[in-house]
C-alpha cells in the first residue's frame, strides 16, 4: 500500500504542475506561465517534477563525472544550514545531478547519522521472507499429489519414452530440439529408473518402474516460474504488490500448474524462457556499471538461457527475438551518446556478440554433440535420416560394413529417396489393376529392407554382363544413360504417358520387359545434384536425380499410401515437372560388385555440421509435415487466448484418476482485458499528442503504469482518489517521522502534548495528537505542490509556521534532517522513478517551504 500509494502521490504532484506542450513549431498550443529553475530557463518545474530532465541540460563533462561515480553537489533551496545532505549507503554513493550549470564540482559530506544497521537487515530479511514464502507455495502446490495418476497421461507416453531412449542409447527421431528430452532422461537416470517401461499409450500403468524423478524434475522447473516471474516484476516496478499479484495469477493459474506436473517439455521451455526473460532484466539495471562483474555474470546467464530455450523447442526464437530487439535498441541508445567515445561502444557492441550469440550457438551446438554422441544405437529413427547417417549407428546393417567406393555397371544396388520417411525404390511382381494406368508391374517405395528393394545397373544399348571377368570395370559418371534392372523379377525400371495411379499429371512407373529386354521408355539419365559431367558417383554421399529420356520426367516418390492392391506401400511416380525437390533425390545405399575393392563405411561418415545440419533439415520437415490424423482433436489458434476449451491428460480409458487441462478463467480473461486496455489507452494517447492536446506528462508515455498514471490523473478530484492519495501521503509523513526520531532521538522530546513525555518513537507516532499534527503537515505539503507554480500567496502562513516552531525550542538545523527523512522515504517508496533529477525537484521545493519558515526566526 505504502509504494502504490507513494506512487499516486508521485502522480498528484506531477499533474499539479502544467507541462510543457508539444507543438510542431514555434507557435506551440496551450502555452502557460511556468516556473522555471535557476540555470535551467528552459525547463519548468512540472518536468522536474515529473522526472523528465532533459539530455541535453546535462553536460558531457557531468556526465562523466557521474559515470566515474564522483558526487555532484547537491541542490541548495533553502537557506545556509539546512539543504539537504545526500547519504552513502552500501551500493556506494547516490548521485544527484546539479540543477545549474555554475555549481561547481566539490565533495559531498557523509551524513552524519547513518540509518540503523537493524533497520536494514529487517528490509533484507523481509524482502527475502517474501521471496522464500512466494516460492514455498509455488513447490507446495507443483508437488501436491505428484504421483497421480500412478499412469501415463497424454504426451508422457512420447517425451517419458523418448527419456528412456537416452538411457538406452537408442537412436529416435523427434521434431524438437534433444534438450529437453536429454534433461527427462537424465532426471530419470538419476532418480534410479532403468529405461525398461514402454510408454505405448495414455492409461497404461507404470506400476513399479520409477516415474517419479521425471515428473519432480518436471515439477521443479515448473515451480521455479512463479519466483522468476515474482522477481522480473519486481525489478521492472520496484512495486512489491504488482510482484505479488504476478506470482499469485502464476502460482494458481490450474493450466500452468497441470503442464508443470507431467512428463513434459513444456515446464522446461517456460523455465529457460522466463530465466532469460529475468537476466534481461536484470543485466538491464546493471547499465550503470557497464563492465561490471554483476553486468556480465547477468548478460552472460541472458546467453545460456536463450540457447536453453532453443534447445528445447523452436518456439524458444521468440524470446531470442524479444532479447534481440532489447539489445538493438540498447546498443541504439549508447551510439547516440556522444559523451562514449566509439572505442567504448565497440566494447559494448563485442560482449554482446561474445554473450548474446557466440555463447548461446555454442551451447546450443554442443547439445547436439552431446545427443549423437549418446545415442549411437540404431533403433526406430533411423529411417528418417540418410544412409551415411545411418552408417555411424551401431546396430545398423550400414555399421562397420565394407562395400566398394564408387558406383559401377553391373552392381547390384538399393535406392533410397532422401526425403524423410520415403524409403526405398521396390517392386514385386503383382500387376496394377484394370483401370489404372498400364496393367504392368508395380513400383512402390517400402520403409524396411527387404530382397525386393535390389537393382542392378545396367548401360542402355547393351545386354552384356558387366561382370564378366573379360571386361574391365566402367565406372557411372553424372549424365550416363543408363537403365535399372529389378533383381528378383528381371524387369527394367520404366515409365509411359500413362497417369500415375494418385496423383494427377504425374505419369506411372512400372517394371517392363523379360529378362532385361525391354524399349526405349526403360532409359533413365542419372545426374548427380550439384556436380559436374563426368564425376563419378559416390556411395551414400552423392544425391542424384534419375531424368526419364522419352518423356522428360523425373523419378519420384510423392509420399500418397497406395490402397490394399498396392499393399499400402506409397506411389512412385515421374513426375514432368523438374523442379528440384526433395521427393526427386535419390543416394544409393547398398552396394554390391565384386569387381571392385572393398571400403569401410567410416571413410563415408559425415562430418558434425553434416550431421548437425541434417538433423535440422529433417526436423524442419517434420514439423512442417505434421498434419492432424482423421478424427483428431484439434484446437483453432483463436481458442488458445481465450481458454475456449481444454484438453483431456487422463481419463481415456476409463482410468480412475482424470485430468484436464483448462486455464483459471479470472488469470486468463483478467490478462486479455489487460491487455485490450493498455492497446486501446495507448492509442487514445498517440491520437491525442498528434493532434496536439495537453496531457498530464504522466499519460505522454507508454509506460508500465501507464493505467495506473491515468487513473490518477482522471480521478483527482474524485472521493476515492483524494482517499487513497490521503492514505498515502499519511503513510509516507509516518515513515518520514519514524526516520527522523532513528536519525536524531533528541528530537522526541520536543513532541509534548498536555505535559506527557513520550518514552518511545513508537509511543509518539501511534498517539492521537500526533497524528494530529502529521494530519496538519499533510495540508502544508498539499497546497505546496498545489501552489509550486508561484508560493508567495503562503509565505506569510510559512513564516507564521516558522514562528511557532521557533517557540517551542525547533532549531533550524534540524529542519535539514526532516528533509533527508522525506527523502529518504520517497526513495525507498519510489525506487528508480525516485531519479535525481526528481530528488533536486523535491529539494528545491522543500528548500523553497523551510526558507520560507525560517522568516519566523529573523522576525521578518
């Protein structure tokens, strides 16, 4: 209550006070008598108010001074003895900016009574209190019930079986980032579980394997996402109560709370993108002390958690964009400042390349190297990678085999099409039906190895054996016309005008001939993709196109699942269109020759960033693959913002514990509400400054608050408002009381009301005559700021003021500590709002008053 109320009264004084308004040229509208600053003609008093000191009005010379961290002098309002005296505390000096230019330089005196060292510890044990208390009740209810149901619920039986994968070694496919999947397994290692459940479908029991370390490390990630949130908004407001709420909505938000409790990806990406969402923040307030080791410790954690969040799912590149556009308009603002020289923002400019991009590709790099070097056993991803990917996994029929080099007539070979989850080039000797096309025999491609996926290379104007002994080895070279031979049925690869049995202007390809004797149509130009004429072509390195020499097609497979007749195998076609794409690349895989020399397939191995960049480009295809399966549920995008409907995690099967996934309406709606205010009040506001209205400084900007600033300002003169700004202010005269008495306890005993002597400041502040005279200081500060335009009306009630203090035994001097109390509380209630151009506004102001007030000690 004390910071929000402090901040309205902040607002209070502001929209007192008239800005300076904003024209598009000389004659600028609404032009009003301000009161302006000694040395700063140009600037009224509203904008110091305000906190708006201009950039220019500080020299670059001051600006280094206080980038050195060497104190200007502080601002004098008052008369001799009583300006105010800024204090040291444990961060070092506080800097306060000169008002005019013709103060000179000196050293500020420390204070001489500092705050009570009590007083502090009881700030930090209270803001850790919260903290510890925020966090307890995050864990409590992540960890409520965690092992229910004791059975798989939805997507645990992907991510919990891809988990025991890395335990197993064994090589899957996914169409995520390994990260996080990496963390589940290794969770699960630890917490003692062997990698033996099957994870097959929702509801089935885990019975007595150990699912637990999965679903608390899980939980654990999740919990953490209400104290990194409760932290974020603490640092961006310095508000405690918008902290807390933040934490609240979080910690009883039932959808955020069922993700966190499951064998998920999910808790894992919202923890590294609200860990980097925190150490933006705060390598943000480290801007002060650029270089520091708290400036780069929190720039760096910025790097290592945007590569986290990469490295679990792709979604991660928005927080990478959200912390890009912070860093371009960070680095935007420091080569606009022409008081760093350019070495300097070459300096700024090189950690963040260091911290921001070479630091996250590397740990993100270094994941992959991590999950190819666990899991090097074959197992059920292997067909979604290229044959010299398959060739490093052990288990593999591609492992540690030897086959000959280069490809060469009369070798009996396997075609795989290089597109994920095509196969390899098949026939058998079942005929297409009556009405599809030619009744020839059929070309399918097939997932698995099998004895019909085996072709021998022939030329295409010879039916001589290669491997006769008596002839010497032909290699095939890129642009050779050649024909295909099927081993088992002795029918040549061929293709016709006839339409392809799915797709439509595609033409069909069957097997044709007996015994090899075909005719022109069973011709095919073998071209290798990037490459020159003449190159020989490599075993499982080399991608090559098959282009049909009569029609002019290119052979393909275009992925459609053949009916019943085609034993649901999928179509091969030749399609006209020679557009390169995926579906049309072929490598050979096995490769048999007795004339030639054998090689290890480790010569053939890719390299890491061919490997590395494999994998992306198959997971790239795999997502953009992903359809939705006949009767699937399936949400809309605009279902998601408003919790239109959830989504059953347990239950399917009759289970006896069930789960659903639905958001906490009141946090989902209340976050789309707010959301919809701040848009529509900024862009009442942008509408209103371009068409030059007047507006209080504290709607000109897009802030934070920018709600709470206007309701401020459009509810002044209500009840409500004038009660809370009361409450407010009379907290903040408390607070300022209580630090007077700790800084000078001699001054308790100038409050006596009907004769009685307080023995304590506690005693004095809880009374009712001091209330009663904390009530009286409150009208004083009121129509201060009301009347900061021009105070002379009050001066004769000042100096009246003056006289009374002067009576009951008030020194001058002491009015200095009262100042530094007042200021002291508005810092501690304001945070960074409290800036220095703000603290020298007050000053100025409570100099003016006390000047003011000391007329009724010279009799004036």
């Amino acid at each position: 209550m004390l910071c929000a109320t402090s901040r309205l009264l902040a607002a209070r004084t502001a929209t007192a006070l008239p800005a300076q308004p904003r024209g598009r040229g000389p004659g600028a509208r609404c032009r009003r008598r301000e009161l302006h600053f000694p040395g700063h003609p140009e600037l009224p008093l509203g904008d110091f108010l305000a906190g708006r000191l201009p950039r220019s009005s500080v020299s670059a010379g001051r600006r280094a001074i206080l980038r050195r961290g060497r104190m200007p002098p502080a601002v004098r309002g008052g008369p001799a003895g009583v300006e105010l005296r800024p204090r040291r505390g444990r961060c070092g000096p506080q800097v306060t900016r000169a008002v005019g230019p013709d103060v000179a330089a000196e050293p500020t005196a420390r204070s001489p009574k500092r705050p009570a060292r009590g007083s502090r510890r009881f700030e930090a044990a209270g803001r850790w209190a919260l903290l510890a208390l925020v966090t307890l009740l995050a864990f409590a209810t992540r960890f409520h019930r965690l092992d229910e149901p004791p059975h798989i619920c939805w997507d645990e039986t992907h991510f919990g079986k891809m988990g025991s994968y890395y335990i197993n070694r064994t090589f899957f496919f996914d169409v995520h980032p390994p990260l996080g999947k990496m963390l589940i397994g290794l969770a699960g290692y630890l917490s003692g579980y062997d990698g033996t459940f099957l994870f097959q479908k929702p509801g089935d029991k885990y019975e007595h394997h150990n699912y637990m370390g999965m679903r608390g490390f899980c939980a654990f990630l999740g919990s953490l996402l209400v104290p990194f949130a409760y932290l974020t908004v603490l640092e961006l407001s310095k508000s405690l109560p918008a902290a807390l709420l933040t934490a609240a909505l979080l910690t009883f938000d039932t959808g955020c709370l069922t993700l966190s409790q499951y064998i998920l990806l999910d808790p894992i990406l919202m923890f590294f993108i609200m860990a980097a969402m925190l150490s933006m923040v705060k390598y943000n307030s480290c801007a002060d002390r650029p270089f520091s080791a708290p400036w780069w410790f929190w720039l760096s954690l910025t790097g290592i958690n945007l590569a986290g969040a990469l490295g679990v799912k792709f979604v991660g590149l928005f927080i990478i964009l959200q912390v890009g556009w912070n860093t371009i308009s960070d680095l935007w603002h420091l080569f606009g400042d022409l008081s760093l020289s350019v070495v300097t923002v070459g300096k700024h400019l090189t950690a963040r390349i260091l911290c921001l991009i070479v630091l996250p590709l590397t740990l993100y790099t270094a994941t992959y190297a991590v999950h190819f070097m666990v899991l090097n056993k074959s197992g059920p991803g292997d067909g979604f990678f290229s044959s010299a990917f398959q060739a490093r996994l052990s288990g593999n029929n591609l492992h540690n085999a030897s086959i000959p080099e280069h490809l060469a007539y009369g070798s009996v070979i396997t075609v795989k099409n290089v597109r994920m989850a095509m196969g390899y080039l098949h026939s058998h000797r079942h005929l297409y039906p009556e009405g599809i096309g030619a009744r020839q025999q059929q070309v399918t491609t097939y997932l698995h190895k099998d004895y019909n996926n085996l072709w021998i290379i022939k030329k295409h104007n010879t039916n001589a054996d290669p491997l006769d002994p008596s002839f010497p080895v032909e290699f095939v070279r890129h642009g050779d016309i050649i024909r295909l031979e099927h081993k088992e049925t002795s029918r040549n690869l061929h293709s016709h005008y006839h339409e392809a049995p799915l797709t439509r202007k595609h033409y069909q390809v069957t097997g044709y001939g007996i015994n090899g004797t075909g005719d022109s149509n069973d011709f095919w130009r073998i071209e290798v993709v990037n490459r020159k004429f003449g190159n020989r072509i490599k075993v499982l390195r080399s991608r090559i196109r098959l282009i049909h020499l009569v029609t002019g097609c290119v052979l393909g497979s275009s992925g459609k699942v053949l009916p019943k007749w085609g034993w649901e195998q999928l179509e091969v076609t030749c399609t006209p269109y020679l557009k390169e794409t995926l579906n049309s690349i072929w490598n050979v895989e096995d490769h048999i020759n007795p004339k030639l020399p054998n090689i290890s397939l480790d010569v053939l191995q890719p390299t890491f960033p061919e490997i590395l960049l494999e994998s992306h480009m198959v997971m790239i295809r795999g997502n953009n693959g992903l359809k939705p399966k006949d009767n699937e549920f399936t949400s809309k995008p605009w279902h998601w913002p408003i919790n239109y409907q959830g989504l059953r995690f347990s239950g399917i099967n009759d289970t006896d514990f069930r789960v659903y996934l639905l958001g906490n309406p009141v946090v989902w709606w209340l976050n789309l509400l707010s959301i919809a205010l701040y848009l529509l009040l900024g862009s009442i506001i942008a509408v209103a400054m371009q068409r030059g209205a007047c507006l209080p400084a504290e709607v000109e900007g897009i802030l934070w608050d920018t709600l709470l600033r206007l309701c401020a300002w459009s509810l002044a003169s209500s009840s409500l408002a004038r009660g809370i700004y009361a409450v407010g202010l009379l907290s903040l005269l408390l607070g300022t009381a209580y630090r007077l008495f700790d800084l000078e306890p001699d001054l308790l005993l100038l409050f006596q009301y009907n004769c009685r002597q307080f023995s304590s400041p506690e005693d004095c502040l809880s009374s009712p005559e001091f209330l009663d005279h904390i009530r009286k200081v409150m009208l004083v500060i009121d129509t201060a700021v009301t009347n900061v335009e021009d105070l002379s009306p009050l001066e004769e009630y000042l100096a009246g003021l003056g006289k009374k203090h002067r009576a009951v035994g008030v020194k001058l001097s002491s009015f200095s500590t009262v100042g530094e109390s007042l200021l002291y509380m508005l810092e501690k209630c304001l945070g960074p709002a409290f800036t220095p151009a703000v603290r020298a506004a007050w000053s100025q102001l409570y100099g003016a008053v006390v000047q003011a007030m000391s007329r009724g000690w010279d009799g004036k």
